[in-house]
C-alpha cells in the first residue's frame, strides 16, 4: 500500500503543474482527441434513416436486446422480482458458498456504477431535449432493461474464474471467451472478448471516470461561490484530493470497494430520495397534473422536442446510459458475489435497472417538472439544451432550491458522493478488462490504478468535450460485443433459470432465514 500512494504522490506531483494550467491545455487536448473521438462516434452512433427519421444503431440494438430477453424468460423482471429481494436481503446466503461479497455488497457495487450524475445531470438533459414526455420512455426502458441485467450477471457468475490468491475475475471477457468456446465458436469468442475489454478500458477512464469527478467539481464551485469560489481556476486541487482518495479505496480490490459502496450507495441514495420526496410531497397537489403531463407528452409531444419517436428516443438514450443494462458492467462486479447459483445473483441484478431509472430518475424529473425548470422556463431550458450551453446539473439543482434554497449544499455531497461510487466501481470494471488483456500480476494491477487515478485529476480540471464524447462513446461500444454473445448463450440460461426455480419451489435450495 506504501507503494501504490508513494506512486501516486509522485505522479500528482508531476501532473498537479500541467492541469493548473487546464484552461490553456484544453485546446491541445481537444485538437489531439477530436478526429479520433469523431471517427469513433462516427462508427458507435451511426444512425439508422426510415424516411425523415434518423435513429441510433446502437439505441435500436440496445432496446432490440432488451425487448428479446423480456420476453424469451417470459417477464424474468416481474415474475422474479420479489425472489430478487429476498435474496438481496440474505435469505438464500450460504457461508459455504465461493466468492468474495454478499449479494447485498455485489448489488451495491454495481449500482454505484450506474447511480452516477447521470441519474441528476442526465435526466434534467433528457427533460431538457424531449420534454417531460421523455420521462415516460426512459422508465419502459428501465423496465425493459431489468431483463438484459438478468441474463448478462447471470452468465459473468457462471464463468467467473477464481485467481490463485483467492481473488475472483468474470465479466463479459470470460462468458464470451469461455461461453462460446463450448459453442464451437472459439474464434468469435476471443474477439468478441477482446474488443469489450479494449472499449471497458476507455469507458472506465472517460465515462466511469473524467465525466463523473468533472461534474462533482462543477457543482461544488457552483454552492460555493461560482466564479468567485477559492476552487474556480484551481479545480484541480479537489482533484487530487478525491484522487488520493479513489486511490486509497481501489488499491483494496473489490473487497474494499465494496465495503465502502454497501454503506455509500444506501446513504447517498437516501439522501437524494428524501430530499426528492420533501420536494413532491411539499407539492404533493402538483403531483397529479405532473405525472399526466409526462404520460400525456410521452405520446403527443410536438415538433419542438422532435415529436413523439424524437422523445422516446431521448428517453430510451437516457435510460441506456444511466442503468448501463445491455452494456456488460455489472456483471463484472456481480461476479465477485459469494454464490454457487449463478442464476440467483442475475435475479438480484435485475433489480438495478428498477432502483436506478424506475425510482431515481423518475424522482429527478418530477422534481424538474413539479418546479417548472426551476429559474428558467421551458422554451428557455430547450433552447440552452439546443445549443449545448445547458449545464444539466444546474439545472437540477435549480429545481431542489425553488423548495429547498439550501439543497444545492446538500445535492454538492450527493454529486461528490454519486461520482466517488461511480468511479471506484468504473475503476474496478477498467481493472478486470486490463488484466484480462496484459494478464494477472501486481505490475499491471498497479499501473492500471495509478493511470485511473491521474484521469481524476485531468477531469476535474479540464472541459475538453471530445474526452468526455470518448469515453461515453466507450461505454456504449461495450454493447455491440456483449448482446451478440448474449443472444448465443441466452438457451443455456433459460435452462438454468427453469432449473433453479424448480429447486426453488420444491425447497431443494435452502433458506437461512
């Protein structure tokens, strides 16, 4: 450990000078990463045209996935649901069991993946775009989603791998690579696995990384002055300070991370619920009139928002990037679950997808619609989304503080919080994908988490739009490889989904209850 912080020390020593100056270096950065990230997003975005219409390859691939799997396992999202919480609260926990966390501790690390700013910033953008109506979408697709959660954290525990120190690897990587080996499909198994780790790589550093603290830095300078905060030209002070700190989490291993996500995520998940809740039940008589604007709007949107399918592509946008439901991350955490039933800790999963966009999102958009955009109106808000100028964090918080003026100070410890889990669970996934690629050894454990812990300090300095375009561009690849797999290997789930849960009924496997 002495080693890995006396690293980092020296590393922020000789970063700390070059992102002072990340106003001057911004430039650079983007002349350098914009024909690359333009290339990229060229292929990851490329859009599909029926007639005036222009939709998403990726958007269609994701929701295509989604929509099989729901109904190939015959509604696995509702029928399972209430045997998913029975074994997220411990009733099926068997202390004989391989693996290193709880389901408890595997559930919370993932959905401090996915609970980022995404779930504050990401669905006052979607609101923002396509109007309340994109509410509507984005909580079909976390329902939809819930069934992709299922069968991919299914498949990362039944090929998971247990290292020599004890330690477990699984993911995408593995259930491709080994899933469609049995397949006769080798070949097409070791690309596949390949090209996610490559594209999880670059998501951890971008997405689960740089987007996260860059965010949290913003809306701290925000309650703390603006441009007259002590931070404001100095951010990447309070990068290297969380810096030190994903460092001093990560260098632990799973283990760590996920002792601190079990009482992060329900804390800072709590705290944004309640102060959602204080503000809906504080207009609880709006409430009504809100909810039928967005069910209204989901169906009759006009032209401004880009009509109906403009919205629910907004909204189905959202949605995919906030649960991450078809990407493959989770698995990679839920793998580490202490389980010998594979399906039992995809049936946990499947709850990420309804907690992190059924309940949080839809909270955050009945905030921004029950306060009218907070300061700004409507055509405003639209207009600044347009053009690229809205601060979609700004705006949420706006809209907590025309009930609770002194929430923006509370929602800046939500947003630290939400980009801290983020980050160590994104540095965890980026890890297996590393040693997955460069093999298990201390040396590329090692570089890899000194590498991740510069990026926070570059990101919470730095605004340069194609970093971020690339790492989300990243995160999004990560699907093409994983739901093709999926489709492969979705018959040998069904199998083990209708065997457990007759071993479930008849009582053969036991509770502890």
């Amino acid at each position: 450990m002495h080693r890995i912080f006396s690293l980092l020390v020296a590393l922020f020593a000789l970063i700390s000078p070059a992102v002072a100056q990340a106003s001057a270096i911004d430039d650079s950065i983007n002349s350098f990463m914009e024909p690359v990230t333009n290339a990229i997003m060229k292929v990851i975005f490329f859009t599909v045209s029926f007639g005036d219409l222009s939709i998403p390859f990726v958007l269609i691939w994701l929701l295509a996935g989604a929509l099989f799997f729901t109904f190939y396992y015959r509604f696995v999202n509702i029928r399972a649901f209430r045997h998913a919480l029975d074994v997220v609260r411990g009733k099926f926990d068997d202390p004989s069991h391989i693996g290193e966390v709880s389901h408890f501790q595997a559930l919370t690390a993932a959905l401090s993946g996915t609970v980022g700013v995404g779930n504050i910033a990401g669905v006052a953008f979607a609101v923002s775009l396509g109007g309340p109506g994109a509410t509507f979408w984005m909580i079909v697709a976390g329902l939809l989603g819930m069934s992709s959660k299922f069968v991919e954290c299914t498949l990362g525990t039944k090929y998971r791998k247990t290292n020599d120190d004890g330690s477990v690897s699984g993911g995408p990587m593995y259930y491709l690579r080994d899933g469609l080996a049995k397949q006769g499909k080798a070949g097409l198994g070791k690309v596949l696995a390949a090209i996610f780790a490559i594209a999880c790589i670059g998501g951890s550093f971008g997405g689960g990384n740089m987007v996260q603290i860059n965010q949290a830095t913003k809306q701290l300078i925000l309650v703390t002055g603006g441009d007259q905060s002590f931070l404001f030209g100095n951010s990447w002070i309070f990068g290297v300070v969380m810096a030190m700190v994903v460092g001093m989490i990560i260098i632990g291993g799973i283990k760590t991370i996920a002792k601190v996500t079990d009482k992060v995520v329900p804390f800072m998940v709590g705290v944004y619920v309640l102060g959602a809740l204080f503000v809906i039940f504080g207009n609880i008589t709006e409430v009504p009139a809100a909810f039928a604007l967005i069910v209204k709007s989901a169906f009759t949107s006009d032209a401004a928002y880009g009509g109906l399918v403009g919205v629910l592509i907004i909204g189905f946008q959202r949605a995919a990037f906030s649960n991450e439901a078809g990407i493959g991350s989770a698995s990679i955490a839920h793998s580490a679950a202490k389980t010998d039933e594979p399906v039992s800790e995809g049936i946990v999963a499947l709850l990420e997808p309804f907690i992190d966009t059924v309940v949080i999102c839809t909270m955050t958009a009945l905030v921004i619609v029950i306060s009218g955009y907070g300061s700004l109106d409507q055509d405003q808000v639209l207009g600044l989304a347009k053009s690229g100028d809205l601060q979609a964090i700004e705006l949420t918080s706006s809209a907590f503080a025309q009930t609770m003026s002194w929430f923006p100070i509370v929602l800046s410890v939500a947003v630290i919080l939400f980009a801290l889990s983020t980050m160590i669970s994104w540095s965890y996934y980026g890890l297996k994908a590393w040693t997955y690629l460069f093999g298990e050894s201390r040396g590329a454990d090692l570089s890899y988490k000194a590498i991740f812990c510069m990026f926070v300090v570059v990101g919470s300095a730095i605004s340069a739009k194609s970093v971020f375009d690339f790492g989300d561009a990243m995160i999004f690849a990560m699907c093409f490889p994983n739901v093709l797999g999926l489709y492969f290997l979705a018959p040998e789930v069904r199998a083990d989904l209708k065997d457990y849960l007759k071993r479930v009924k008849s009582g053969a496997i036991k509770r502890f209850d």
